[in-house]
C-alpha cells in the first residue's frame, strides 16, 4: 500500500509534469514579445479552484512477526509517528496508545489485571486501569455499609485510551490506526490523542528493557483489592 502511495505521490511525477509543460528557450526561438492587452478587453473566467483531494489514510503497518508476539507477550512499535502497544491476551491481537492519557505515563509496560472480567492494563504511574479492548477507564465507587465506607464496584469513565486494529497474516502482524490525525476533529477526539506522539513519553515504551514487557495477569477481588503480589495466571515473557 505504502508502495503503491509513493508511486502517485511521488515529487517525481510532479518533476516530470513541470518539464513537459516548461518550453526550452534553445529550441522554442527567442520568447515573443508579449502585447498588453487592449482596454476594452473582457477578462478571462478565473477558473475554478480545484476540489481539494481527500486525505487518504496510510494502510495496515507490519509490526512484528507473529512468533515475535506469542501469548502473553506485547510488542511496542511506532506507527506514523503514534505510539502503540500490541498485546495478544487470551489467543487474541489488541492494540492500544502506549503512552497513558492521564500524565504521559509508560501504560504500554503496564501489568495486567481483570476488572469485572476485563483485561485492563495498568498504568505503572498513578495505577489507572485501562481495559486494553476498549480504551475505558475503570473506577471503583464508595459505598457506605453498616456504618463504614466500603469499596463498591468497578465502573466506567468512558474511554479516555484510544485503540486499534490489530490482527496477523502470513506470519506478520499488522496495526490499523484509528486515526491518523495528530489532533483529531472534537468529535473524534480521545484523550489519549495528546499523548500519543509525544518522543520523551513514547521512548518509554519503545526502548524498555524486555522485563518491562513480562506479562502478569492480577485479578481484582469483590473488595477491589489485587492479592498482594500473587500472580494469578500467566508466565512472563520478553
Ligand atoms: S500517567 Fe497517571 S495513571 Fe498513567
């Protein structure tokens, strides 16, 4: 696809046109002498500026080979200059902003936890937990019973993450962004839109050590609060 876009837009089509329209003064004689025009003359129609060609997004990005990502691994690649963390949970391909929407935090390294049965991923900075296939964030409510606040349970602040195809096919495996605006019109915009350029954030994700990208599965009890340390599926990977 990428090929096929730089054949029709390439500078040299362009370069190639100018020459042909330009006339060579060696063999084209001495340039005539131009008259002014007579000061009764009609001016010409201005012509019609011409309709504006629709941006065309760029397609699917190779991230990886798919033995490079098996179950439980991530990888974290640079599309279009956005950065993104592929993950493959439960035998299936997801894809999400790596940087976190909240402050720029490394949410791509994150752990993984279950929260009412979602994979969510959690930022290692002030420990939001992301759900990796719909980009909500999760909460959990206060409730007050027999006479003491209690955790309640888990609910949504709506999407805040922004996230992507992902999918493999011969052995590879590829990313479609859901945007390739750097800021996307109101309607379309998702926090994590502010981020998800950003170098000195991205470089977090990208250059981490393999052991950033283990894999541990914590699940969220009733009261809200994960074992202690107890990884309760999964094995690391790098
Ligand atoms: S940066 Fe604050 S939770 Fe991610």
């Amino acid at each position: 696809m990428k090929l096929f876009r730089s054949l029709f837009s390439s500078p040299g089509c362009d370069e190639a046109k100018a020459q042909a329209t330009t006339p060579n003064p060696s063999t084209h004689g001495p340039t005539p002498k131009l008259e002014p025009p007579p000061a009764n003359a009609v001016p010409a129609a201005t012509a019609e500026p011409a309709p504006e060609e629709p941006k065309q997004a760029p397609g699917p990005t190779c991230v990886g080979d798919t033995v490079t990502c098996p179950e439980g691994a991530r990888l974290q690649a640079k599309v279009e200059g956005r950065y993104v963390t592929v993950l493959r949970l439960d035998g299936k391909l997801v894809c999400i902003d790596a940087i976190c929407f909240h402050a720029g935090g490394p949410l791509g390294i994150g752990d993984i936890e279950e929260v009412n049965g979602r994979k969510c991923i959690v930022c290692p900075w002030h420990f939001y937990k992301i759900d990796v296939e719909s980009g909500d964030k999760y909460y959990q409510t206060m409730e007050f019973k027999e006479g003491k606040m209690q955790a309640g349970e888990w609910k949504s602040n709506g999407v805040r993450q922004r996230t992507h195809k992902a999918w493999e096919e011969g052995g590879k495996i590829y990313v479609q962004l859901t945007t390739y605006e750097r800021r996307p019109s109101h309607a379309d915009y998702v926090e994590s839109d502010g981020y998800a350029f950003d170098e000195k954030c991205g470089d977090r994700c990208l250059n981490s050590p393999p052991s950033a990208n283990k894999l541990k599965v914590h699940s969220v009890g009733a009261d809200g609060r994960k074992p202690s340390g107890q990884v309760l599926r999964g094995q690391y990977h790098t």
